[in-house]
C-alpha cells in the first residue's frame, strides 16, 4: 500500500506541539479526534471535528502525512495520496492525558 505513496518518505519523529487540537485549545472549541503531523509535529482535530484543523494544517503547509493521535492509533494518512499506512512501529507517544471538553 505505501509503495503508491512517496510522502511515506516524509514522516518523522516529531515532538507534538501540544497535548490536544493546538488552534482548538487556544479558542476553547471542542473536538472529536487528534491528528499529528508527522512532518512537523502540529496537533489538530479531526474532519469529524467542528474545526478540521488538521486537513486546514494541511492546507496551509502542504505536509501530507498524518498520524491517527486520540490516543496513538498506529496508523498514517497521506492527504495527497489518499492512502493510509501502519506506523505501528513508529508511533508517537502521547505526553500525557489528552484534555476533553464535556
């Protein structure tokens, strides 16, 4: 399945840049799951979430490789390629709880 996806190239190890959505918590929006760039380690929310700030993040940077983050899912996103991909070896570790909004 990644032989189809070049992008597979471009994950790294990341630091995240924050323990949820990053844009999410500065404006007090909930959302539903974490994404995690793999290219350069933003949190943002899910397309199922009210904001999207991980495909907006996307959209903004053009890094195309996402990690499933709510919590470390063991799976990968390519946006370009619309493929997905193990990182079961390669998952990032989540810092510490994930902050809910009820």
């Amino acid at each position: 399945m990644t032989d189809a996806c070049p992008h597979v190239a471009d994950v790294a190890d990341v630091t995240p840049s924050a323990a949820g959505c990053e844009e999410c918590l500065k404006i007090g929006s909930p959302w539903v799951h974490l994404r995690l760039c793999r290219v350069c380690g933003h949190v943002g929310c899910c397309d199922d979430s009210p904001n999207r700030h991980a495909t907006a993040h996307y959209h903004a940077t053009g890094h195309p490789v996402i990690e499933g983050y709510d919590p470390p899912e063991g799976w990968g996103w390519c946006y370009i390629d619309e493929v997905a991909f193990d990182l079961r070896d390669r998952m990032t570790p989540h810092p510490g709880p994930i902050p809910r909004f009820v």
